[in-house]
C-alpha cells in the first residue's frame, strides 16, 4: 500500500467511527425522548403515575405491560397500582398499545439510556419497573444537589464520566462580588447515582443541552485532574420554588 493510500484509508476510518458514534449517540437520544413522549401521555391521563411495571422476554424481546404505579409512600411500602389495565373506562385504556409499543422500542438497542431508568418490581416476581423521567429534570437536580448542598446555585457536570457526572458544586457567597469557589460534592451513593442518570439524560437530548448546559467559568481546574472540554459544562440550578 503507498503512503497515499494509507493515509486515505486511516482517513476514512476515523471518519467511519466518527459517524459510528454520532449514530450511537443519536439513537441513544432517539430512545430517551421516546420515554419522555409516553410519559407525557400517561401523566396526561393520570397525573400520578411514576412507573410502568412490565416483562421483556424471548427471543424477541416482546413486552408485556403489567400496569401503570405511583409514588413508593416509604422504603418499606409497596408502590399503589394506578391502572392494570382491567378498569372499564380508565383514560390509560385509550393508550395501552403505545405503552408496550413504546417501552419496547425504548428498550430495544442494549446501549439505550432508557436501561437505567429500570430495576426490579419486587411486587411481581420476574417483572420489571420503568421509572418515568421528571417533567423538569433541572427542577429535579436542583433538589437532590440542595439535599447536601443547600447554598448551591449551579453544579459543574462532566459527560465523559459515567455519562454526566457531577464534579463541583458552586454556593452562593456572602459577599456577591467574590468569585465563587467550586467545592466537590458531598453526595450519598443514591444521590449521586440518581445525578448520574438526569444529567446523562440532559447531555444526550440537545434541547435540554442547549438549555441548561453552559461554558465552565474560566479558570476551572477539573478536581480530579483531568482536561477540561467541551464535554464539561456549567448547569445553573433554577432557583429554589
């Protein structure tokens, strides 16, 4: 192979695992906002709900959805059932295909982000439930970061660590003119895997990126040492309700 050659075809495949990526990412994106979507239509006809309970089995991954679950009142409560769908006249009836349809689909590549909203319904064995994603997943950020940092009032989140990592957290200072340091967050395991997840989410789909995730102030030194880029944002905290 002539140099020129070779040069072409290193070309070609950088280019290659570039658009690889670039499709991973966008079908990633694709399967997040289809979750999004069906959460607004069931919390359009039931205001309540937080989880679908449902079965993924066979060769071809078929679905079948179990029900519709609200709020776990404590850790030792089990979560009420909203709709199974064996109501006459329940609003969720009118939706029941596109529910399996769309947690099927959702769920379908192995690399889909809607994965980590999943875990096991200990209230019917072999079954699994699908935690729907906040109406405001900034709104929600703000108040697990206020669980441990009640001054904060915006977080720096890096997208190559675990998909969305929050690595400083900024307070609100005495005195407004000083600059405001970046402290490391003091996070339980729950909070700060629950972080991980929303603000993966918020990486993944552009309209939320575009939103919410802004350039680092200047001078920010990453805590854990590593290079600063355009994967490392600055997330303000919408302001406490």
């Amino acid at each position: 192979m002539t140099p020129a050659a070779h040069d072409q075809v290193a070309i070609l495949a950088q280019q290659r695992e570039e658009l690889s990526l670039a499709l991973r990412r966008a079908e990633q994106a694709h399967c997040l906002a289809i979750i999004d979507h069906l959460a607004a239509k069931i919390r359009a006809r039931c205001p309540e709900a937080v989880y679908v309970a449902f079965d993924r089995s066979g060769q071809d991954h078929a679905v079948t959805v179990y029900g519709v679950l609200g709020e776990q009142p404590s850790p030792l409560g089990a979560c009420p059932w909203l709709w199974d769908g064996t109501q006459a006249g329940h609003p969720l009836n009118e939706i029941d295909s596109d529910i399996t349809l769309d947690v099927e689909y959702a769920l379908l590549p192995p690399t889909s982000p809607a994965w980590a909203l999943v875990h096991r319904n200990t209230g019917i064995d072999g079954s699994w439930l699908l935690e729907l994603p906040p109406v405001d997943r900034a709104a929600r950020v703000a108040e697990l970061i206020r669980g441990h940092h009640p001054a904060a009032t915006a977080v720096i989140v890096d997208g190559r660590a675990g998909g969305g990592r929050v690595v400083g957290v900024i307070e609100e200072q005495a005195d407004s003119d000083a600059p405001a340091p970046v402290v490391r967050p003091r996070l339980s395991n729950a909070c700060d895997d629950a972080l991980t997840r929303l603000v993966a989410q918020v990486f993944l789909l552009p309209p939320l990126a575009d939103r919410h995730l802004m350039p680092v102030p200047s001078g920010f030194a990453h805590p854990h040492g590593s290079s600063v880029s355009d994967q490392v944002r600055l997330l303000p905290l919408p302001p406490s309700a």
